[in-house]
C-alpha cells in the first residue's frame, strides 16, 4: 500500500504531530505532550502508519497505557482503520504494563520455573504478611521498632499507643525495591540496607513461591528477569509508550527490553507524555524518566514538543504556565502552549473565610451557570480536590443544594453501605412492591434468612404474582410469615422473616402517626427510633456491656464510621423540606411514610444501579450530574467548567510526614497520603534533585512528596478546564492561608467574577465561543438573569437572588425559569443582539472546540482587570443601542460644561448610582487629543503623553478656579428645586465662596496669570458630600458669559499644548 494510502489519517495532523508520527522507526523519540495537544491522536497515528506505510505487522507492535480505559481507547480508535485496509485486529499487543507481561508469563514463564502461576489475591497478601509477623523472631521485632528508621524505612504504625510492624507498611516498602527492579538478592549485596526489611522480603517471596503465586509489583519483575536471561518475543519491531512520565525505572528498563526484539541492542521505541504532569511519586514513577531513558537509550534518539493545545481557552493556558513556571529545573527547551480559541472569561479567583462558605459558594455559581439556557448540563461541571477526604465538603453542599453528583473513581455518600441500608429500609416502608429493597434488607444485619430461602421466596412469588397480579412482595411476605403461603425453609428463617415482617409494620405504624410539619427534633426522634427497631444500630454502634469499660474501643473503626454517616443521614432527614405542591405554593402535609417517599425520591439524584458493575460505570459516565474527584482520578479527564477548591497550604501543596503516619489504604485517598507536618517539608531545591542522586537506592525512600510534584498536580487540575475556570482558597487569620502557589503573577491573571455576567453581548460571546446555538426561548430573561447575579455578587455571594427575591439553600427557587408570566415577549434588545452575533449551523447543535491556526483568534482577549461588579446602571445589557440614548458631548461641550461645573451655579440631580469615573491615569493621549464622537476630525499629533497633558490642564483649572475638586466615582446626591437641572458628572464638594469673590479672584488672574507647571495636579479632597445642595441658577447673560470665557481658555489650552510639545 502506498503512502498515499494513510494520507487520510495524517491530514488531520498539524506540522509537529505530523512529523512525529513519521519519524524514522528504527530510532527512538520522545514527544513532549503538554495537556490537551492530542498525544493519544498522534501515538494512534504513528501505530497506523508503521502498519500501513512501512509495513510493519500490527502483532510486531507492543503499546503500553496507563490504564485499561485508555487502553481500549487505543483499540477503539484503532481497529476501524485496520480492518477497513484490510487488516485483522488480532493478537494486538495493546494494553498496560502489567496486562502485557502478564500475557509475556503465561506464554514464556516456563523459561525461568514460572510455568504454573496464579496472581495473589489481596486478602491472601494480607495473610502471608500477618503471618510473617506473627512468626517474625524478636529481634527482627526489636530492630524494625527502633532502628529501622534511621535507615528511613518505617515498618511500624502507632496503635493503642505502641509502635507495632504493619502488614501495609512492609509490602509498601517491598513494593518500593520491585519498582526499582531490586530483587531479594540484590537487596542484600548492597552496601545499606535494613535487616528487618530484607527478613520479609525474603520470607514473603518464599511463601508466594511455595504456593505458585505472584503479587502486582512480581508480574513486571519476573519479566524483567525473563527478558534479561531469554530472548523472547524476536519479531517485535518498534515500542510506543503512552504516559511516559507515570513510569519507574523497572517499566523503563521494561520498555528496551521489549524492543530489542531480533536487534543486538534495541529497535525503535517512542514514549509520549508531559514531564509537568507527573503525578505519581507516591507509585515510584520518576521525576526525570525523560532524561534518564536518555541515559539508559543504546540508540539515536530525538526530542519533539508539541505546542498546540485544542482544550482549554488562552487565559486558562496562561495562568497554568505561569504556575508551572515557577519550577526551577526540568523544563528545559519548553514554549508555552497555544490555544485556539480565546474567550472574555478569565479564570476567577475568590477567597473564603470557611471551607463551608467555599463550598456553597461553588454550589451557587454551578447553579446560575446552569440557568443560562442550553448552554451548560450539570455534567459539564467538575470541583477537583488534592484528597479524597476533603471530598465530604462539597458532598454536604450539593446535597443542600440539591444538585445530583458522582465521585470519579468512587462512592458517593448515598452509594455507601450504611447510607444505601437506610434508604432500603425507607423504601419498604413506603412501598410494599420494592422487591430489590426486601431481598437485600431481610437479611441486614443478620437474621438467619440465607440466599437459598431469598431464592425461594422469589421463586413462589413470582408463581403467585402470575396467578394474582395484585400481589406485591411485602404483602407475599407477610402471608408466609402468617403460615398463609407455605414454603419448604427452616424454622431459623421463619424466625428470622418473622421478625423482618414485624419491624416494618411497627415502623409503619409510628410512623403514620407522626406528620412532615412537625419539629425537626420530633423528626429527628422518629429517624432514632427506627435506626433502632431495624437493628441497623446495634450493627454500627453496639451498646455498652455492664461491666465493659471501653467495649466501643473494642469495635472496629470502618463501624464506628458507619454509624457517624448514618448521624448525618438523620440530620438530612430531620431538615429536609418536601416540594411544594401546586395552586397557592404551599407545603404538603403528610404522614412520615409519605415524608419517606419523597426522601428516597430525593436520594434518587446520587445513587446508581447496583446489579451490574458495567451499568454503574455506565451511569458515572452518562447521569447528568457535577463530578467530584481527586486531582489524580482526572488525570487525562476534562470538563467545560473546572473548579479548584482548597488552595491553601497544607492542602495544596500537601505536606506529609513519614509514611509511617498513613491511615489504613482503605480510610485514605487514592493517592495514599495522609495530611502530615509543616515542618518535615523539603523546599523545592531538596526535592528537585532528591529523586535524581541514586533512583534506585533503597534508603532514599519517597516518604514524601516533592512540592515540585504538588505544582505539577495544581497544574493538571488547571488544565482540565475547557472554557471556564474558578481557584479558590481559605484564608483564616493565624490558622489557614493561601497557596504558595498562587503568587501574584497568578493571581493578577485573574477577575473576581465572570466576564459573561456583566452584559448580554458578553453572555452571547460565550455561547458563540462554546459553538452552542442561542435557544429560542421565553422562560429565562437574560436581563434578569445578570441583574440577579449582580446582585448575589453585591451581597457576598452568601444568598441566592432570583427574580430579585433572596433565597437560602433551604428554600431554592425553581431556576428553570425567572419571567413575571408565563409567556414573555422577547426583549428587542436581546433579540437585535441574537440576530447581530454569529449563530451556529441549527442541524449541528453539538459543543466544539474552534479550530483556527496559531494567532487567528475568535474573539480579542481584553486586558485589564475589571472592577468586582458593574454598577446597576451596566446592567442595560448594550446602552449604545437603546433608541433614547443621547448622542456623546463633542470635546468642546465636555470642557464648557466642566466649566460650568467648577462654578458650583448649576448642580444636577445625580442619578441613583453613577458609573465609575476613570482616574488621570487610565486615559491615554488618544482619548484626550482624539475623540472618536466629535465631528471635527483632530488631526493634532500626539506627542505627549496623557498624564503630562492631564496635569497641565488640571493646572490651569486649580490656578483660574483655585477651589475646583478631582472628580469622585461617588456622586452626591443633589437636587435643584426646579426640574432644569441636566445630569454629568458632579464634584464632591461644591465651593462655598460668595460669586463676589469668585469674580474679584478671575479678573485679578486674568490681568495677572500665575506661571504654569507642566506637572502641576489638582489638589484632591476625601471628604464627600452627605447633604443635599440647594442652590440657586444664574441668570442667562451668566451663562453666556461663562461659556465665552470658556471658549477663550480652550484657545489659550490650545497654544499651551503646542509648547508642551515643544518642551517634550
């Protein structure tokens, strides 16, 4: 096939994509990938082309991934294009690291005595090491309490307040020397090493080997051996690599020895990640795996560094170079990366007094962008936090605020065991026919009633439901617990069915006793009794024996936490508020059955099918709900709106203590750390080159993580989003403070509230920017959807406003719509803005991303940072479009109505709240020597600058009205009797002097003139206005008279201009 063949799958190619995909094979390559430069595009291109431009077979092909999902990512994208050339997709070596030695084992393993393997389950790893520790001599027990760590190798975890060696902690530490490729033996030959850690290495690889097993870390390890001692696997011509910069030095000398195939040293390899977004030091992955493949290549090799970034905005790229910037080494020969597209929003920054204030502060900006009409599904939403346990937060005030959620690579509080048994049992007290909540509550806690009576219980049923369609399950149930239906089950099941009949309907009876208006305390006690009738607390939260001291100690911390969520299930319970019913609005009163009902119909919003594993994941993926999830479970993830919380030190970065001090891996995050101590933190030159010194000695153990590795983490965080950014940190005094990483250089890249909020044009921008065509649509005004805003921005962002009424989360509004009627007629002029900006294509209604070539921008960035919030008068979504606005005062009328104002004759009525006025400094000399709305073109050159032009002016004023005042963007309130009074901009303080001296003053400097300064200034006052000013109006011969002094001091500005000029 010729090259012209696979031209098709390389058009879509920029240069730097293109030239990496058909680099030489037989040599090796990096591709620097920043985020969103379509690194997966072009590692599936490059496999394309060997295979159908250099003929290379797909099976003499080995591509590794990260994960199993971009994994088969890789096939999806790949396997139409094979078969379509004719190509099998078989036998496709595609897959992680581990998925491929694995299969290298089962084919090859024999070769080394590994013919009969099984993987190691984690309840049988768990075993071996407790025994080992149980079997463990003395003084191996006496040397790993106290003289491992000076080895930094920590053994132990503090309980009951002793030092005791920990399963977790010795197969972490094992893990660790796998990693390195550092066998038992080679452990032992080195010059340091700890004798407590090499007894269990050596006795735990025994005992795997007794019984024919092999753990994670053993499936890359033995490989490794297999390839060193064996040439397996001939006819492999070429490596790709995807997410390089995850790798560890055994997956890394890994990846030579798959590619030296039939070759004496090696064929050709190509590795594809991002140095700035390793993330995983915790898992041994290196820091400086670029330069040392490097080191380690036997090959030519070549560098290419893709530049072109096709997710994020501009001003989201901007700001995340500029944080990673500040890492001191490892980015050699970088360029920042491009977007192709450009919006008005900046990212937004906000600080809190409270983790809580934080979190509803998020909920409330997640729901007016979701107001917006068509734009934005609550999926396009995504809140990134370092651990998972600062997750709960932001759970309480979705919650609250009833927006549905799903955690990435987890649970959320509906979906954990205690909280889903509670609803359960809710169900089947206000359902009978809840045939999934009996068969999994029956039995929880333990009555004795197994799955083999569940079984039959489900069979008769089903019998009897065909015979009699009214029969519902609980009512079947109650039957046989009467002897009514017989079943052939033992009487400790009848017993245990019994007692299960007998709680709901005691439940049920309190229950329809007790009514939703009532106190939340009375709720409160109904949730405790019924907590205690199904036996749910006696599982959770034993009671205390007579006699027993501490029996609560005795229970197992997973329980006593259980019992704590189902504390604030109860609380959730006792406040929460049913809907409002129809006609008047008013709440419906019902009993607690029908309380239960719209309780798990509220629950609804964050739990997901439980019988198929593919159907959660599915639902995770497709349910219309805002993603919480830790900085590493987004790692290749994006979303159009990101939020980053908790910026704060400790956080973000993390600082951690010895791995010593980690929970349990089950009570931790994913990422296995647990908050530790300020003090034990290395500064960035330690751990910039900590790594580098000697990556595969056992005593430089990676107890912490480097905060170069934390800014790499809040660099990926930021560039998960797509169009819309927010940063947020807790500042509390003496006690929480901002991130070291947000300097000022970042947050200058800031605003302090979204650009689309402040007019409808900007609004529309947005729309045109995320390719989403402007709904035609009446129940959403977009005039009072920003004045709402506006005025949730004014009060601190602490209340919702909606139809200009505040709301709690208690009491939310229905923001579907915020029209007075029913039906409104559109605005003329929101419907003159729809027609003016471009609108997308009607049969393509699909979000995407505008492609354009470097600098061919959308839409022009603004720099310069606005104010918090427009004043109210800003709110008129396009001013200079409304049909009354009168026409802008040429040059000349601004200066003689300045005039007029300087003699305080004639003060208008002010208006509710003027917008702000610019100072001397925001005008440039264009504004002042041209301006754009007067009719005479101004063709004088601009040869000075505007400050030196300002003073000049505000000198002469102060010398000819000495008592003239800077304008204020505060303008008093004043009022004339009569209604002749015109509106401009009004000084703070009117002169108080008689009009005789005024005029004694300006005939003395008219036949006198003081010497002008060129940086001469107005001298300025902070007293303001706070009484209304009456006052009289001159006559019309006055008036005239001002405005030819006027006239001839703009001629006398004039010729000062000109020696300005001169002097410049």
């Amino acid at each position: 096939m010729s090259l012209a063949a696979s031209d098709v799958y390389l058009s879509n190619l920029n240069d730097a994509q293109r030239k990496a995909v058909i680099y030489d094979y037989t040599k090796a390559l990096q591709i620097i990938a920043g985020p969103g430069t379509g690194k997966t595009k072009v590692l599936t291109a490059r496999f394309a082309y060997l295979v159908l431009s250099q003929k290379i077979n797909a099976e003499e092909i080995i591509m590794t991934t990260f994960t199993r999902k971009a994994a088969e990512e890789m096939k999806e994208r790949l396997v139409p294009v094979l078969v379509s050339n004719g190509i099998s997709p078989h036998g496709l070596k595609i897959g992680t690291f581990h998925s491929i030695c694995w299969k290298l084992l089962k084919e090859k393993g024999f070769l080394i005595g590994k013919e009969k393997i099984e993987r190691a389950t984690t309840e049988k790893i768990k075993s071996i090491l407790e025994e080992l520790i149980v079997e463990m001599p003395d003084q191996i027990r006496d040397y790993a309490c106290t003289k491992s760590y000076k080895n930094e190798v920590s053994l132990c975890r503090l309980k009951n307040n002793q030092w005791q060696v920990h399963p977790d902690m010795i197969l972490k530490r094992i893990s660790e020397l796998k990693a390195d490729a550092i066998t038992p033996e080679k452990y032992e030959q080195q010059a340091i090493f700890d004798e407590a850690l090499l007894h269990f290495y050596q006795q735990y690889q025994a005992k795997l080997s007794k019984e024919h097993l092999i753990d994670f870390d053993d499936v890359m390890l033995y490989s490794f051996e297999l390839l060193s001692k064996h040439r397996v696997w001939k006819n492999i011509k070429h490596v790709l690599v995807d997410e390089f910069q995850d790798t560890n030095l055994l997956q890394i000398h890994l990846i030579f020895q798959f590619a030296r195939g039939s070759h004496h040293s090696c064929e050709g390899v190509t590795v594809v990640g991002d140095p700035d977004q390793g993330i995983y030091g915790f898992r041994s992955a290196l820091s400086h795996n670029f330069q040392t493949m490097i080191e380690l290549c036997p090959i030519e090799y070549d560098q290419i560094v893709l530049k072109e970034n096709y997710r994020s905005a501009q001003a989201i790229l901007d700001i995340s170079e500029t944080v990673i910037k500040q890492q001191k080494s490892g980015r050699d020969n970088r360029e920042p990366l491009r977007a192709q597209f450009v919006t008005d929003n900046k990212p937004v920054y906000m600080s809190f007094p409270s983790d809580d204030t934080e979190a509803y502060t998020i909920t409330k900006e997640i729901l007016y962008l979701k107001a917006i009409p068509g734009l934005f599904k609550y999926k396009d939403f995504a809140i990134l936090v370092r651990l998972k346990r600062s997750l709960r937060t932001f759970e309480n005030a979705l919650i609250a605020h009833k927006i549905p959620y799903v955690i990435q690579k987890g649970y959320t509080f509906w979906e954990l065991k205690e909280c889903k048994a509670i609803i359960r049992y809710m169900s089947m007290i206000c359902n009978d026919d809840d045939w999934e909540s009996l068969k999994r509550t029956i039995n929880y806690p333990n009555r004795g009633v197994g799955e083999t009576t569940v079984g039959k219980i489900a069979a008769a049923f089903e019998k009897e439901s065909t015979a009699e369609k009214n029969e519902t399950a609980f009512s079947f149930l109650q039957k046989i617990a009467r002897d009514s239906v017989k079943i052939n089950i033992s009487n400790s099941s009848m017993i245990g069915i019994k007692d299960y009949v007998n709680i709901i309907e005691q439940v049920r009876k309190f229950f329809s006793e007790i009514y939703s208006d009532a106190g939340k305390s009375t709720i409160a006690d109904a949730f405790e009794k019924f907590y205690v009738l199904t036996g749910l607390r006696g599982q959770y939260k034993p009671e205390k024996k007579s006699g027993s001291i501490a029996s609560d100690d005795q229970s197992t911390e997973k329980e006593a936490h259980r019992h704590l969520n189902v504390l604030n299930v109860k609380n959730y319970f006792s406040t929460f508020k049913i809907p409002l019913g129809d006609g008047d609005g008013e709440p419906r009163i019902v009993d607690l059955i029908g309380f239960c009902h719209e309780f798990v119909s509220f629950t609804d919003l964050y739990t997901f099918n439980e019988d198929n594993d593919n159907d959660v994941k599915d639902d995770h993926e497709t349910k219309d709900a805002v993603v919480l999830s830790t900085i590493h479970a987004s790692k290749g993830l994006e979303w159009p709106v990101v939020f980053v919380p908790q910026c704060v030190e400790g956080l973000l970065p993390s600082y951690y203590k010895d791995s010593s001090d980690m929970p349990a891996p089950d009570e931790d995050s994913d990422e296995n750390m647990a908050v530790g101590d300020a003090y034990n933190e290395p500064t960035d030159s330690q751990d910039d080159n900590r790594d580098g010194k000697n990556p595969s000695s056992p005593t430089k153990k990676k107890s912490r993580t480097s905060f170069s590795e934390e800014r790499r983490m809040f660099f990926v965080a930021l560039t998960r989003a797509k169009y819309l950014l927010y940063i947020t940190t807790v500042e509390k005094e003496a006690t929480s403070f901002k991130s070291r990483f947000l300097k000022n250089e970042v947050i200058e890249l800031c605003d302090d509230t979204l650009k689309c909020f402040e007019s409808i044009e900007h609004l529309f921008k947005l729309y045109y920017t995320l390719k989403v065509q402007i709904p035609n649509q009446d129940r959403i005004s977009y005039d009072q959807l920003i004045k709402d805003y506006y005025n949730y921005g004014f009060n601190s962002r602490q209340l919702l406003f909606w139809k200009d009424n505040k709301y709690s989360h208690v009491d939310l509004p229905n923001m579907t719509e915020n029209t007075i009627g029913i039906v409104t007629k559109k605005n003329e002029i929101e419907s003159e803005l729809c027609s003016a900006l471009p609108r997308v294509n009607k049969t393509n209604t699909t979000r995407k991303t505008v492609h354009v070539r470097p600098g061919e921008l959308i839409i022009k960035q603004e720099r310069g940072t606005p104010p918090l919030f427009n004043s109210p008068s800003k709110l008129s979504p396009t001013p200079n479009m409304s049909p009354t606005k009168m026409p802008p005062l040429t040059r000349e009328e601004t200066r003689e109505l300045d005039v007029l104002l300087s003699d305080n004759e004639f003060l208008p009525e002010a208006p509710s709240q003027a917008p702000p006025i610019k100072s001397e400094s925001d005008y440039t000399a264009a504004e002042i020597l041209h301006n754009k709305d007067e009719s005479i073109i101004d063709n004088r050159p601009i040869l000075t600058s505007a400050r030196i032009l300002a003073s000049a002016i505000k000198q002469e004023l102060s010398q000819s009205i000495p008592n003239i005042d800077a304008p204020s963007t505060e303008t008093p309130s004043i009022k004339e009797e009569n209604d002749t009074a015109f509106k401009g901009n009004v000084p703070k303080k009117p002169s108080t002097k008689s009009n005789k001296k005024r005029e004694r003053r300006q005939r003395k400097e008219q036949h006198h003139p003081r010497p002008q300064s060129s940086s001469g200034s107005v001298k300025k006052t902070n007293k303001i206005l706070s009484r209304k000013v009456k006052l009289e109006p001159k006559s019309t011969n006055d008036i005239l008279l001002k405005l030819e002094k006027a006239k001839q001091r703009k001629e006398e500005w004039d010729g000062e201009i000109i020696d300005l000029r001169s002097s410049q």
